[in-house]
C-alpha cells in the first residue's frame, strides 16, 4: 500500500486529534504532518531534503494568516500538490473563493466533518493528476502544433526550392507516382521537349500524344519505355536512347534516365525520368561513323597488301637463312595482322552505328557452333575449357558468323581474364520458361518469348566490380582491373552485345571482384525446333597438352575479323 503524505495546517487540537485517529482505522495509508501556522508551513516546506507531500489541508483560520491567504502563496509558489480548504460552517463565501483561488476541494467543520477527509483527499489527488496530465497533454500537443506548422513551412519552402531547381534545368524532368505512373510534376523543358503539356493524374502508358521509337526505328511498346520499367522492375534505366515523333510531325532523339522513387516501407512508390535532346550529338556522331568506316575501308586494302607481302617475305629462303631479318618479317606480320583486327572492330562499331550491319540469317546449330569454338581456342597450361551440352541439338535462326564472333569473344575473355588459369565452363541448355535476369546486368533485353537457348560462360578470374558492371556493354568502356591486365579498346562486349540484341536475344553478366565471371547469352530458339532435353553428358574438357601446340588457325583465332584480341570491359 503507498503511502499518502498529507500537510495538515490546524490549530484545534480536538479536531487534529479526532483526524488522525479515524484516518489511522479508516484510511491507514493516509499519514499527516501536523503544524499550527502558517509560518510552520512555510517552514517545512522549504526544507530542502524534506520529503515532498501528496496533498495540503488548511484550515480557513490560523493564528498567524489566513487559510486564503496561505492557499495563494502555495499556489503561486506552484508547489506540486493539491490544496483542501477546511472552513467553518456557512461560510459558503470562503469555499467558492478558495475554488476560484487553486483549491482542490473544501470540506466545512460541521459534525464529523473528518470521517469525510479521506475521500475528499482522494478525489483532490484524482483530479490533481488529472489536471496535471491535461496540461502535459496540451504543451505536448502544443509543441506539435508548432513543430507541425514549421514542418509544413519548411516543406512548402523545399517545394518552392525545388520547383525552382526543376525549372532552371535544361533537360526535362517528369515525375510519375503509384504504380500505374500517375503523373505528378513536369517542368518546362520537358513540355518544349515532348511538344505538348503533361496533364496531371494520367498514366503514363496511356499517353497518345507521341510516338516513341527505338532507334532502330521499330516502335516502342508502353511497357518498353524506361517510367514503365522502373515502376515493374524498381531497378534504375539509365542511357535510354529513342526516337521521338511529336505532335508537329518532327522527329529527334532523346537520352532518358529513369530511377524508382522508393516509399519508406521501401516499395516503389513512383519513378523520375529526365530527358534530354541528343540530336545534335546523333547528328555528329553519325557523320563521325562515316568518316570512320571510309578510313577504315581505306586502311583495309593497303593492310591486307603489306600482311600479304610479309607472309611471302617470311618464307623467302634469304630471309628464313637470317634469324634477324625472319624475326622482323614475323614482326611485320603480327603488327599487320593484329591492325587488321582494329579496323574490323571499327568497321563492325560503324556499321552498328549506321544500322548497316546485316544479319545472314540461318538456322545455326549451337552445339556444333559451340564445340567448334572451343576447339579453336588457343589455352596454356594452366588453363582448362569444359564444356557441358544440355542438348545434343540445339537450333536458332541467326547469322552464324556473327554468333561465332560473340562466342569467341567472350572464351578468349575468361581464358585472358583468369591470369592464375583455372577452369572455363562453357555450357548450353534449353529454357522453357522466362529467365530470371534481375540480378544480372545486360546490354539489352529479350523481346521474343519462351524457349530460349541459355549459353553461359563462366570463368574463375579477376571479376568485376559491381560499380563497374553497369557500363560494361558501352562503347569504348574497359574496367579498371581489365585495362591494367590486358590492352584493348572497349568495343568487344559492346559490338557482342548488339549483335546479341539484334538476334533477339540479350547478353548479361553476372561478377563480384576477385570471384570470377559469368557471361550467359540468351537467344530465342526456331519454332519448330521440338528437340526434347536429355540428361547432360558428360562434360567435355579441352586442356592444353605439354608443351602447348599452335591453336588450329580459323575464323576468330586470328584471321582478320576474328575477336581473339578483345577483353572483359571491352
């Protein structure tokens, strides 16, 4: 039981002792401190270690004061209890003051006033706290109130700020929310940009005031376009490129990068794209593709002349006598050959800019494709290729030259970026259903649906960084690691990757720094291709023997053309 400590301010003895003695029976819990003044009051209410009291009862009447008076300096001390007012009969005057003044309660000296007094002291303290409580509420409330209304101006202040921002930007910026992209915010430059005002609330796919294009001229579907994907995928599109129709009949080409806008939860909440006209920039780089493919057609005459004449000029017995000049012969070959090979990737990167590449399209058996790869791969010791065939057939409609460029490409990468060898895994499977690629980074997506034909290529080299994974399918790209390992001019992944997507298909990578990578390619399979999977043989293994051979010479393995020279990041 706690106790209630009670300051009873009397100074009738009969009264004070009647108190105590019906409180002790009837309210033992209730325990009072007698003084007879106000004085004393004062007194042991200043004390500094005293203990504090729950409640005070004053008597209307004392020798040194008033109970008003005394009832005033407690309240306006604000000393932490309720205060009980005991007068003398009718004096109802007294009471009502005593209540307007702070009191708790009263209680009038009339009969046995005192059996009264506990319950008095307990409704006081009820509504002591009560009233205490109500006011910590309100401050409380109070502070919030405030701290609501400086919200409120600091968030219409960013608003401002950022609406400023927006509007000061050159490029355009679209703000969708849900997950149906309700649009919520466009500035202005986004308008001229587009042609036409966005009207607020209206989903993105349903948009009609525009046509939206690849830049392969083929059109763009609304579950294609980069707000679309964000709200699906809730991964960022960045480096979106497209043609644009607007409402006048122009045409230009647009950059977009779309991110999600995440909700505290986490979940996509609505996305952010920004938009910029390129067509200036297409425009120049057009021109420069030109100028590049005449230089390079040029160069390819005049370099198929000298490698010509350096094979005759190897072979002369004069010069096979001379260790030297055999030695430079074979230098002059080797450089020849290896500047072939840098005009073909030029060549290929025009074409694909000037969208003149051409596909011979045929129906291509991948196992075969795949086992000729990798017997034409040139290894080291430390090096082993294995290759497992899911199918023993395996057919797609594509070009196979180019398929083979792609393959090559990426076995001469794993061979090159695994400097401590290590085993390279070649495998080939059947995909009935869609292929999850969320966790992969690809140079493009997968437009046909299921079956696909699934090619990995997995290596236990360097790796690649995650930051550095995202730009790997861009032109002119190496990563870090890669250009210190190995020299290269970043088209090899680039070119593989457009040859990939203009099969339909989509080349990804999967890596972490130091673990190794794994390269897959996935093509969509001929319709009539009915070819049920079988249990996987066993693996095929290509190792170097001792001492390592020559690699058979064939398309890709150093004829002009071929793709042994490029490397991961290329």
């Amino acid at each position: 039981m706690q106790q209630v400590r009670v300051l009873l301010v009397d100074t009738d003895r009969h009264d004070i002792e009647h108190i105590r003695t019906f409180c002790a029976e009837a309210a033992p819990k209730v325990v009072f401190t007698v003084v007879r003044s106000g004085d004393e009051c004062w007194l042991l209410l200043a004390t500094p270690d005293a203990p504090p009291f729950d409640a005070l009862v004053i008597d209307s009447h004392l020798p040194d004061t008033d109970g008003l008076t005394l009832l005033r300096e407690v309240v306006d001390s604000g000393y932490p209890a309720p205060v009980i007012i005991i007068t003398v009969r009718r004096d109802v005057e007294t009471a009502v003051t005593a209540m307007k003044m702070g009191a708790f309660d009263y209680l009038v000296k009339s009969g046995t006033y005192w059996e009264h007094l506990p319950r008095v002291i307990d409704s006081a303290l009820a509504r002591y706290h009560l009233t205490r409580e109500n006011q910590r509420l309100q401050g409380r409330l109070a502070a919030y109130a405030t701290e609501l209304q400086q919200a409120m101006y600091q968030a219409q202040l960013e608003k401002t700020r950022l609406q400023a921002v927006l509007e000061q930007l050159p490029e355009g910026v679209l703000i969708v929310e849900g997950t149906e992209g309700h649009t919520v915010a466009a500035n202005h430059a986004a308008e001229r940009l587009w042609g036409h005002p966005f009207v607020p609330n209206v989903c993105i796919p349903q948009y009609r005031h525009t046509g939206v294009a690849h830049l392969h001229e083929t059109p763009l579907n609304p579950e294609e376009r980069a707000i679309v994907q964000v709200l699906q995928d809730g991964q960022p599109v960045l480096g979106m490129q497209g043609e644009l129709t607007r409402p006048q009949g122009d045409t230009i080409t647009i950059l977009v990068n779309a991110a999600p806008l995440l909700t505290r939860q986490g979940s996509v909440g609505g996305a952010m794209a920004v938009f910029q006209d390129i067509t200036e920039i297409k425009r120049l780089e057009h021109l420069k593709d030109e100028i590049l493919s005449i230089a390079s057609h040029e160069l390819k005459n005049p370099l198929t002349i000298i490698t010509g004449y350096s094979v005759l000029l190897s072979r002369m017995p004069l010069v096979q006598r001379d260790e030297r000049a055999h030695r430079y012969a074979h230098i002059i070959q080797h450089q020849s050959e290896r500047m072939y090979r840098l005009v073909a990737r030029l060549l290929d990167l025009s074409r694909l800019d000037l969208g003149q590449m051409a596909l011979e399209q045929t129906s291509v058996d991948l196992v075969v494709l795949l086992s000729s790869v990798v017997e034409q791969q040139t290894i080291t010791p430390h090096h082993t290729i294995r290759l497992h065939l899911d199918v023993p057939s395996l057919q797609v409609e594509g070009d196979y030259t180019r398929l083979e460029q792609v393959m090559v490409n990426l076995v001469s990468n794993a061979i090159k970026y695994s400097p401590d060898g290590g085993d390279v895994v070649v495998s080939l499977l059947r995909q009935d259903t869609e292929i999850d690629l969320s966790q992969a980074v690809c140079g493009s997506r997968v437009t046909a649906p299921p079956p696909y034909a699934l090619i990995c290529v997995g290596d236990q080299g360097i790796g690649i960084a995650p930051e550095m994974q995202q730009p790997l399918f861009n032109r002119f790209y190496r990563a870090k690691e890669a250009a210190r390992l190995a020299a290269g001019q970043g088209l090899g992944l680039y070119i593989c990757a457009e040859i990939v997507r203009m099969h339909g298909g989509a080349l990804c990578v999967e890596s972490a720094a130091g673990k190794g990578s794994t390269f897959s390619v996935v093509l969509p399979l001929v319709l009539t291709d009915s070819a049920p999977p079988r249990s996987p043989p066993a693996a095929v293994v290509h190792r170097q023997p001792e001492p390592p051979r020559a690699a058979p010479r064939g398309k890709g393995s150093g004829e002009p053309g071929g793709f042994p020279d490029t490397g991961a990041g290329e």
